[in-house]
C-alpha cells in the first residue's frame, strides 16, 4: 500500500481505510468502512501527479455534477473531496468482476450476454447523456458485473478531472481515455467531446467481448492510435459467424470515424443492438472497405493522422507538450554513493532512485533510497548485501536477492518479508510483472521460477541444463519477461523472450545484455559493447523489427553480463559510463605509506578480468618479482613479471584458468588455483605442474615452514553456514582439516612470516571484521583487529605489521607480542577510495619489504573509481522525436 497515511487519519471519523484493491490511470482504489452507514465502500485517490494539477475546490464543485446520476445501470457516487493534499471520492464496494476480468478469464463472452450487457450500458450511457454528462473512458475495465448485471463505474470522473484541470489536462501527464477504445475525436485531441464518442467507446467494447479482441490491436498505444485514424476495422462477423446480421451492423455503425455518422444517441445504439430487423448496408460497406467512409471522411482523417504528428496521446506517460529531456550527474555525500559494481533503479514516475550503496553497520552494502525533492539519500534497513532488486508495478514495494533468498520491502521502510528461497544472487535475477508476480532466477538447477508477490506456491516457467539467466526485465500485461541467457562463465549471451502464455522462448537480440520493453513499443538493449540501443518491439511476436539505433554509448560494465544502466517505465535514464572492468588498460603503481603513486612500468599495460577478485598478484619474498594473472588464449594464466622494467614470462600453460597466485616462502615457485583444484609450479617456468590438493577453492597459501597447506572454500557450507578455513600436512594428512570453521563466513586469510599467526575476516559480529588466531593451534586463541570494519588482511614482511583495508582507508596494526593483546590499535595510512580497495577484495594489493605497497591503475583516461551517477529524465520526448 502507498503512503496514505496523512488521508487515512484526516478520514478517521468518516472512513476507516482496510486495504488495497487496485491501482488505474488515474487513481489508486482502496477498500474502507463507511463507520456512519457501518458498510463498505471503495474510496478512489487520485494519483499525486494528477493532483498536483487540479484545484481541489474546482475539482469538488465539478464532481458534483456527477453525484446526481441516479440509476440502476450507473455504480453511484457517495462522497467526494479534499484531505491531507489528497482529492479523493467514494463509492460503493461492489462484489464481483469487471468486464476485463471475465474477458481475461474467457476471452469471449457468450452473444446474448455481450448484447445484454452492451444493452445495459447503453441506457446508463444514455441516460447519463441527458442529464449532460459524458463518461469520455468507456472500457472493460470500468464495466462492473454484480450478480450478471452491468454496473458502469467511474461516471463522469474523467470529464469532473478535464474540467477542474481548467485546459491543463497535459501537464498531469494523463490522457482521458484508453487507447483501444478512443473515439476517433478523442485520438486527434478535440476540443468539442460529444455522447458519440461514449458509444464509439461502447461499441469497441463490445466488438472485444465478441471477438477476443478490441477493433484495433498493435504494439504500442500510439500504433493503435493511428489504425484508429486510418484504418477500418473487420466486420464483427469477420471474425465471428454467429453474431447475428443486426448486432454487426449496429456495431458497424457505432464504429463509424465520422461523429456524425454514428448512433445520434446511446439509446438508439442499444435499439439496434436489439433488434432483429436493423441494417445499415453503408455502415457495412464501409467497414468492410479499406477506406474510411466518403473522400471528405478520408481528407478528414489524414488531416488528423497528420496532426497526430505533432500532438501526443496516449497512456500515462505521454504528454501533449513533452516536456524536453534533461541530463545530469547526480552527486552523493561520501558515505551514501552507489556501489560502483551494483544497480540503480527509478521509480515508474522517476521521483524515487532505490540503489545499492554502502551499509551502514557492516562494511558491506545495502539499499538506499533517494528522493527526487530531498538532499540526501536514505538507507534501508534490513537490507544487508543485496545482489539484485526490482520495483513493483504500482512503486510501493521493492523486491531484492539477499542470501539467495528474495524478500519484498515497503518502498518507504519496514520489515522485509522473505518470498522465496534458493535464489540465484547473478545480477538482476528478479523482475516483478504487473499481474502481481515475480519471476525470479533459481539456483541449480538453471531455471526461472514464478510466484505471487506475497509468496506461496511456485511454478517452474523455464529451465535449462547448460544456461544461466540473468538481467531479467518483465513485459507488460504478465505477457512473458525478457532475460539474458549464457553459459557458465557468463562472458558472452543472448536476450531471450518468455512468453509466460505458451511457455516457448525466443532469441530477441544475440549478444546483448540485457533489454528493457517501453511502454511506446520499442526495445532498449544493453549491447556487449557497452552501447545502449533501440529498436522497434512487437509485443504479439516478441520480436524486435528494425535496423536498432545507438542512444548511449560506454555504459559501464562489470566484465560480465551486469551493466550499470536501467530505464524507468516514464523513460527515467540511471546509467554510469565509462569502460567496464576488464576491458580498460592497466598498469603497475608504488603507492608509499602516504598515499604517494610511482609508476612501476608504464610500459606494462594489461587486461585483467575482475582484476580484484578474481585474479590478483603477489610479489615474491625479495621484491624483484611479480606473480600475476592475465589473461591468454581465453582463459587466465600465470606470468612473473622482472621488477621494474623486465619482461612477463608465461608458467603457466593447459586449460583452464589458473588464478591468485601466491609465492612460497622461498621465492622459487607460485601456487595458484584451477578449477580442479591447488596448483603448484617453479617460478622460473621449468619442471612440470604438481597438483598440491584437489577440490575447488578460492583461496590458498602455503605456510612459511612449508608444512601446511590452508585453503578456504569457495562456496557456503550447508553444515556451517558459511565458508570455512581448512588445511591439510603436506605429506602427512589424507583430508582437510578445520583451522577456522564456524557457523559464519570466513575469508580472505593470511598466515604471518614466522607461521605463528593466522589473519582473516569474518562477519560474526554483523559485519567483516579482521581476527587474528594463533596457527596452527587455531582454538587456543582468537584477538579481534578492526572495530569500524576490515578487509583483506595482509603481513608485512618482516612480520611486524598487520594491514587491512577499511572501507575508506589502508591500516595498519602493529604487532606488540602482548599474550592477550598481540596486535595494537589500528591506524590509518592512506585512502583507498581511488584504488577499488574499499570492496572488500582478497588482497588485491601486496607489500614489499620497504613498505610500500604494489596496486595498479588505470592506464586510460577512464576510471571505475567516483564515476558519477548519470540520470536522464523525460527520455521518451527525445525517443518520440526519433
């Protein structure tokens, strides 16, 4: 529910509001007890944007001359006005379906019903008209059916919400009526809406009842719009046998372009629809031609279509005076800026920007909203590492992956409430469709799972054995949802359609990202190139058509299938640019314990992939050499580097990556992992490879004694918890052993130059922290190092000094031989923010003897660190003029 929370007490003596019943173009529907009367009623508010326009005292005079509609066929109006900024009205809480409803549960009606109803409408509508009210938005959402009988709703709201707009009916952002069942007048912007446009409204519906289909379909609003203006629409009988001749030719009639053309009234439509002797052979010709009725008609027509280039109609977000798009870089204050690495999401109406930044209580990260008319951001609690979000339909909930599990969040605060378990944590694994599910990305099995927004029972929609989902974006009306597809590692992919009604997938856009559907029916891609396209999008086929066209270009990337880009339903741009990781130049830095950078060889420029995490480096024990992952023939290898200017010789060779090399206490060889398990091989490339241990782990490193081996694993531990710390005799013990394994998670580990100590991180106490423990004998002792949070611990060499990085800053711990304090209070060095340190990596950095430490930089002029939040709003105006 919205944050009614200011209308829900200014109504307290009145109405006591319960819950939600749905949300429309104009207004968001709440069910509420009338507490004088002691029945329920539906309270209807308007959106704000549309408020914000109208006048409430002008509004409440204009809806009154709706009050007085009194009839069996027309849902009355029981109260209208002003509380709290809101404009709102009430209504009768009426059980039963909407005409949409059933068209959605059985796609045609039966022809007697379809009359009937059609029938009963006519007279409300006809009534109605002569007491001078037009309902201008006809539709079979507004059609009610209690106990079989049709009931319209929404009387007169639209012409109450066009007056009290006082001419500025745009500047709300909202058209009166629905595209598919727009008169043509009301298409080409009329001034002058008379009673024919309420039946050409009600003969659409009518045709759809009928058919399955309202007279003219196509993939956008817009598209529609135009087949309204120049086409002609089939027969009824066309498309449907057994509707009688008369009820053909009435709606025949009814559709006629020209007003004057029509019914002269709703009555006299209704007459037709009922009579077994009604014909009209010109209304049939016409219809049943390509043209649109006589050569007068057809100029007439044109010179709308014409005009219909210049002016704008259609749903919500389109605007008869667009306003123009506007470009700018969005700052934050130091301790709210967005992951570089994460995802920023707007609001459908662009006021809200939900992203993922930094956490306040743990060193990790969380989400955070930001206001557009507020200065600062605000976190969210509860939201602890979140890998992927989505916002609802209607913007008042934010679905987010935590964990693997996926949880649903009021969008103003609150308690989270789990949905779902076993959820993929890849980049964008969750979309929320507008029919109230959530489509989400499962962990293996590889499949898309669909569920309610409040959880419950799930249903398998897609599955595969060899590809992995990600970047999920929904399509409207539940129709189906578009996702990126790969295969593991996910380096390259395609965008593929869902279509949730047949289950049957289809290639959309080979090597793109990701893709986002926009109202207007066109189709925004993320390419692998780090440009943003558009292309046509027919949402029937779920194909693109057309030659795309570049919007954006260097949008910044992760290095896999994650971009920093998304687009709000109102054509809101939130976007980074800038080259992705892995796929900018880098070089070899000294940065002293000030913070001073020296190049190391501005000649040596390289590639990495996620070179934080992924690969690494490590300098041997003398300093002269550098072990470091780069990538060849595809895939990762290790190659030492002759310090400061000498060459990168390759040891490392076969398939398979081979990353995070470590140097043995010696200096004559580098270990290093594979994916079947820890590498050991001579730095000077001789000899053959030796597999140490088998299993795949993230980390490993020999002791300086040479007689342990300690790995930790890469994935969680369904015993523990989290990930563990284990090692193994060499030559001595047959399987691995605990050194740190807790029901926590616990990474990133160091073993000291003597081999008395063991340094790593753990989220025990509620964010990552750096403990130290004596090695091997890891339970006698364990001494916590940071307060404000660590990362990557690090010995110096000489053993004397213990550095790790904290969110903002490297620090250093020295080493006091104290028996229940070892090390001393940890003290800043240097700032990290311009390094990528602050992410928490497994030591992307290494130390040297003299202490000063190796990073590297970018070569090129772009940078992953402080690129700025770029936010493009009213997108659509520029999209519309292409």
């Amino acid at each position: 529910m919205a944050d009614i929370s200011g209308l829900t007490a200014a109504l307290a003596d009145r109405y006591r509001i319960e819950r939600e019943l749905g949300i429309g173009g104009m207004a968001t529907v709440y069910l509420a007890r009338d507490l004088k009367h002691d029945r329920d009623v539906a309270v209807k508010v308007l959106k704000p944007e549309l408020a914000a326009v109208l006048g409430a005292d002008r509004f409440v005079v204009e809806i009154k001359t709706t009050a007085g509609l009194q009839h069996p066929h027309i849902l009355p109006l029981f109260d209208s006005g002003t509380a709290s900024g809101f404009l709102f009205y009430v209504m009768p809480y009426v059980a039963g379906e909407t005409v949409r409803d059933k068209l959605n549960r059985e796609t045609q009606f039966g022809v007697d019903d379809a009359v009937r109803i059609a029938h009963e409408v006519a007279d409300a509508l006809d009534y109605a008209h002569r007491h001078g009210v037009i309902h201008r938005d006809i539709k079979p959402e507004n059609i009610l059916l209690h106990d079989g009988r049709a009931m319209v709703m929404d009387f007169g709201i639209a012409l109450a919400v066009s007056a009290a707009a006082g001419g500025r009916m745009t500047e709300t952002g909202l058209s009166l009526g629905t595209p598919h069942y727009m008169s043509p007048e009301q298409a080409t912007a009329e001034k002058e809406i008379t009673p024919r446009t309420d039946v050409y409204s009600l003969a659409s519906v009518l045709y759809e009842m009928l058919t399955g289909d309202p007279p003219f379909t196509a993939s956008s609003g817009q598209a529609v719009i135009m087949k309204i203006i120049t086409e002609a629409p089939a027969l009824v009988s066309v498309r449907r046998k057994s509707v009688p001749p008369n009820v053909v030719a009435a709606v025949a009639k009814a559709l006629e372009k020209l007003p004057a053309d029509r019914f002269e009234n709703a009555k006299a439509f209704g007459d037709a629809l009922t009579n077994a002797h009604f014909s009209d052979a010109t209304a049939a010709r016409a219809v049943a031609g390509a043209g649109a009725g006589s050569p007068r008609g057809l100029t007439i027509i044109l010179g709308a279509a014409l005009a219909l280039m210049t002016i704008v109609t259609g749903w919500a977000l389109t605007r008869s005076k667009p306003t123009p798009p506007s470009r700018y870089a969005l700052a934050f204050a130091a301790d709210q800026e967005p992951d570089q690495n994460g995802f920023a999401l707007a609001t459908s109406d662009g006021s809200r920007i939900v992203y993922r930044g930094p956490s306040i209580t743990n060193g990790l990260s969380q989400l955070w909203i930001k206001e557009r008319n507020a200065v600062a951001a605000k976190p969210m609690a509860y939201t602890a590492a979140p890998t992927a979000a989505a916002i609802s339909p209607d913007d008042g909930s934010i679905a987010f992956v935590q964990a693997a599990s996926l949880w649903r969040v009021g969008i103003t605060g609150g308690a989270p409430i789990k949905i779902a378990m076993n959820v993929s944590n890849a980049f964008g694994s969750v979309a929320w469709l507008d029919d109230h599910t959530i489509i989400y990305a499962a962990l293996e099995p590889s499949r898309l799972v669909r569920i309610s927004e409040n959880g419950g029972p799930e249903t398998v929609v897609w599955k595969s054995d060899s590809l992995t989902a990600s970047n999920l974006s929904a399509l409207p009306g539940g129709r189906g949802v578009l996702f990126h597809a790969c295969l593991s590692p996910c380096s390259e992919g395609n965008v593929i359609a869902l279509d949730l009604r047949t289950g049957v997938t289809r290639l959309v856009v080979p090597g793109a990202k990701a893709a986002y559907y926009l109202p207007m029916g066109q189709l925004v891609t993320v390419e692998a190139d780090q440009t943003v396209r558009v292309t046509d999008f027919d949402l029937t086929s779920l194909t693109a058509k057309g030659q795309a066209e570049i919007v954006l270009d260097s949008v910044f990337s992760n290095g896999g299938p994650g971009s920093y880009f998304s687009i709000s339903a109102n054509g809101t741009i939130l976007a980074r640019r800038g080259s992705a990781i892995g796929q900018g130049r880098f070089t070899l830095t000294w940065m002293d314990r000030s913070g001073k950078q020296t190049d190391v060889d501005t000649a040596f420029t390289f590639h990495v992939t996620q070179f934080a995490g992924n690969v690494g480096w490590s300098l041997s024990p003398d300093g002269t050499r550098l072990a470091i992952g780069l990538n060849s023939d595809g895939s990762d290898d290790i190659y030492i580097k002759a310090l400061p200017h000498g060459p990168a010789s390759r040891i490392t060779f076969g398939a398979g990556s081979k990353t995070r090399p470590r140097w043995t206490a010696d200096g004559r060889s580098v270990t290093s992992l594979t994916a079947n398990g820890v590498l050991l091989r001579r730095a000077d490339g001789t000899g053959t490879d030796s597999v140490l241990w088998r299993g795949q782990f993230d980390e490993a490193q020999i002791s300086p004694d040479g007689k342990w081996l300690v790995v930790r694993r890469g994935a969680r531990n369904a015993t523990s918890g989290g990930r563990d710390i284990l090692g193994a005799r060499l030559g001595v013990d047959t399987a691995l052993v605990p050194v740190v394994m807790t029901r926590f998670d616990e990474n990133a580990f160091s073993i000291s130059p003597d081999g008395h100590w063991i340094a790593y991180q753990s989220d025990e106490s509620g964010r990552i922290e750096v403990f130290v423990r004596p090695f091997p004998n890891t339970n006698d002792a364990k001494f916590p190092v940071s307060t404000g949070g660590g990362f990557s611990p690090l010995w110096a060499k000489n053993g004397r000094e213990l550095y790790f990085v904290s969110r903002h800053a490297m620090m250093s711990a020295i080493v006091t031989g104290a028996p229940t304090h070892p090390l001393g209070e940890p003290h800043a060095l240097f700032s990290t923010e311009m390094t990528g340190l602050e992410n928490g990596w497994y030591t992307p950095w290494d130390v040297a003897a003299d202490g000063r430490f190796i990073m590297i930089r970018r070569a090129d002029s772009q940078r992953e660190a402080n690129l700025p939040l770029i936010v493009i709003e009213n997108w659509m105006h520029q999209l519309r003029a292409k």
